[in-house]
C-alpha cells in the first residue's frame, strides 16, 4: 500500500513542530521495536488546548501522524482530546499501511502522556481521567518495522 497524500504531505510540511516552552503538558513515548521517540508539548487554558507542538525522532509516518494529532487537538477540549484514537489519526490521513499502523498508535499514546503530565501537575492521578488506550498490543508492537 502506498502512502496517501496527505501522509506525504504531513511528512514532507509538518504542522506545529518545535516546543512550548511553557508548555503545562509533556509527553514522551517510544516504541521498543523501532526506536522512534515522540515527544509531545500542550498549552491549555481552562479547558482548552490553546497550542500543541512535537519533535519527532522517527519515520515518516510518525512524523505525518504527529503532525496531524497536534491538528486534531489544538482548539479542542481536554475531553474531546482525550478521545482521539490512533484510528481517528488515521483516518484523518487516509489511511496508513498496516506495518504503519504502531506509529499512530505512538501518536495517540503521546496525546494521553502530555495530558497525563497536565493532571499530574495539578496533583490529580491522571489514571482516573485518561484509563486504558484505546490500542490493543498486537497494535502497539507491530512486529515488523520497515520504512
Ligand atoms: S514509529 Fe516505528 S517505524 Fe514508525
């Protein structure tokens, strides 16, 4: 399957790269398999997430479906960002070969790290509000990790 479009053009012109310097949430995540890193930066106001930006150590489509998560969330609530699926960021590019897949799966796991840093900062146990991923493992261990 090749890459849609979009994916290329997230790859080729990602949206929001870079810090936030004040950032009131940061994730980090990985995937043992790959060694890609994702590394996620939220500014909230209220229940806002008012800016989002990533830095990316990995391959394209780790890239793309960064650079759409940080879409799909900046202007949203906190509760709408807390939905965001790996499949929504997939769709949301048209799709992603299926040996692709994990890398989505880092993209909403970086989401849910970010707002966990969010709550835990404000003393709140982020593991009442954010619960399981929405992935399964066979979904976060892709086992074959070719670019
Ligand atoms: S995140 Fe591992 S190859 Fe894309």
């Amino acid at each position: 399957m090749a890459y849609s479009e979009k994916v290329m053009d997230h790859f080729a012109n990602p949206r929001n790269v870079g810090e936030i310097p004040d950032a009131d949430g940061i994730g980090e995540v990985g995937n043992s398999r790959c060694g890609d890193i994702m590394k996620m930066y939220l500014k909230i106001d209220g229940d806002t997430i008012t800016d989002a930006k990533f830095k990316t150590f990995g391959c394209g489509a780790a890239i793309a479906t960064s650079s759409m998560a940080t879409e799909l969330v900046k202007g949203k609530s906190i509760d709408n960002a807390l939905k965001l699926t790996n499949k929504a960021v997939m769709e949301a590019l048209d799709g992603l070969p299926p040996v692709k897949v994990h890398c989505s799966v880092l993209a909403e796991e970086a989401i849910k790290a970010a707002l966990s840093d969010y709550y835990e900062r404000k003393g709140i146990d982020p593991k009442v509000i954010i619960g399981a991923p929405s992935t399964s493992e066979d979904e976060r261990e892709e086992p074959t990790c070719g670019e």
